[in-house]
C-alpha cells in the first residue's frame, strides 16, 4: 500500500474538517484539541489498516467510518474532562466542589458505560465479515489504541498487544 499517499490524503481531509466552526470559548485550545482529535482519527485509521491489510480506497472509507465514530465518542469524552475537572479541584482542596464529588464520580463511571457501547460497535461494524485471524488483529488494534484515546492521546504503540505480523 502507498501508506504515504493515503497519509497525505488523510492529512488533508482532516485539515478540512478541522477548518469547521468551533464551539469552545477558547479558540486556541479549541483548535489545539480539533488537531490533536483528527490526528488520534487518523493514527486509528492506519492502524486498523495495517492490521486489516487494507488497499487505499477502503482506508479512505475506513477514514470516514472512524470520523463518524469519534463524533459519537467526543461529546461523552468532553463530559468526562468536564467531571474530572471537578475532581481535581476537589483534590487541590478547592471547598467548592467537595459537594459535587459523588456526583461527578458517578457521571464518570456512567460515561465511561457509554464510551464503551460506543467502541463496542465499532468494533462490531468493522469486524462484520472478517476472517478470525483479522477479526483478532482489529481487536487487539482497538484495545490499544481506543485505551491510549480515552485517556487524551492517540494510543500506545510498542509491543504490548501488537498484532503478531510475522504471520
């Protein structure tokens, strides 16, 4: 495969979207978080590539399929930061949101249920009509790189969890 044509191709398809309306007051950060999204977007996309083995023209659809995904994951992620947010004030001793603790400790443990009904589908969409072999690369892939996603990157890399290439 032309990993960097499609590379490039990815590039500027995700700088077209992140030229979209923001909603964030900060523009800057608001930017900064758009960039970083579409490169975990496609950091993800090349990954499930590599492990599907697939041609150009299906990482392209593939592309899109994971844009609409992550539009689904985003929102919740937002609530998420927004939730810890309190937690951390509430660590630093910030008085004020002791009382908000419990609160947003169960809106957390409730998003994270709902992050994962969203990969959970994922994987079900992009696993439909694959051979075993592939269907266990896509998952170990996913596990990998949806975890890193969660936590604000783009996923982890190295050899924890790789599929095994040398087939």
């Amino acid at each position: 495969m032309k990993i960097w044509m499609v590379l490039g191709m990815l590039t500027l398809a995700g700088a077209a979207e992140a030229a979209g309306p923001n909603k964030a007051d900060d523009p800057a950060a608001s930017e900064k978080r758009e960039q970083m999204d579409q490169r975990a977007q496609m950091m993800l996309t090349l990954q499930i590539s590599e492990a599907l083995q697939m041609d150009d023209a299906a990482t392209i659809k593939l592309r899109q399929t994971v844009a609409q995904w992550d539009a689904q994951r985003s929102p919740i992620r937002q609530q998420m930061l927004d939730q810890a947010q309190v937690l951390r004030r509430a660590a630093k001793g910030d008085t004020t949101a002791y009382g908000q603790v419990d609160s947003a400790i169960q809106k957390i443990l409730d998003l994270r249920t709902q992050v994962h009904a969203v990969d959970q589908k994922l994987f079900q969409q992009l696993s439909q009509g694959q051979p075993p072999q592939k269907k266990a690369k896509l998952a170990l892939t996913l596990a990998r790189t949806l975890r890193g996603m969660g936590r604000g990157g783009g996923g982890g890399g190295g050899p924890r969890g790789e599929p095994d290439d040398g087939q």
